[in-house]
C-alpha cells in the first residue's frame, strides 16, 4: 500500500509540476516588438571618463553600429 502511495504521489507531482511549467511558459510568449539589445547610453562615440587616484578610466560603449541586418530570430535544429 506505501508502495502504490509514493508511486501515485510522484505521478501527481509530476503532472503538476508539467501543467504548472506549460501554463507559466504559455503566460510568457515570445515579445516580437522588444528590442534586440539595449540602448547604449552614450551612443555617440565618445565614451566616458573617470579618473581617481592619479589614473584615468575611459570607458566606451562596446556596440558600434553596422551595416548588417539584424537578427530578428534564429533555429536550431
């Protein structure tokens, strides 16, 4: 009888567990309109600097433009 009860409480958690994942993942669909990346916030080039101590850090936005076209999505096989 304990055996039958653990393996029917596995089962039951199982499909809970399923059906709680499908709706959370159903909720949450794929936003087509979101951007790709996010907004670099000094875009123009110049980057920006900071000095303390005696040294100086100047840090610039990794993203340059291209003139590729974006990905939009991708597949995997």
């Amino acid at each position: 009888m304990r055996v039958l009860l653990l393996k029917a409480g596995a089962t039951a958690l199982t499909v809970i567990a399923t059906v709680a994942s499908a709706l959370y993942v159903s909720s949450h669909l794929k936003n087509p309109t979101a951007p790709l990346q996010p907004s670099v916030l000094n875009a123009n080039g110049n980057g920006s600097a900071v000095s303390a101590l005696g040294g100086t850090v100047t840090v610039g936005p990794s993203v340059r433009p291209g003139n590729a076209q974006p990905v939009t999505s991708t597949y995997a096989s």
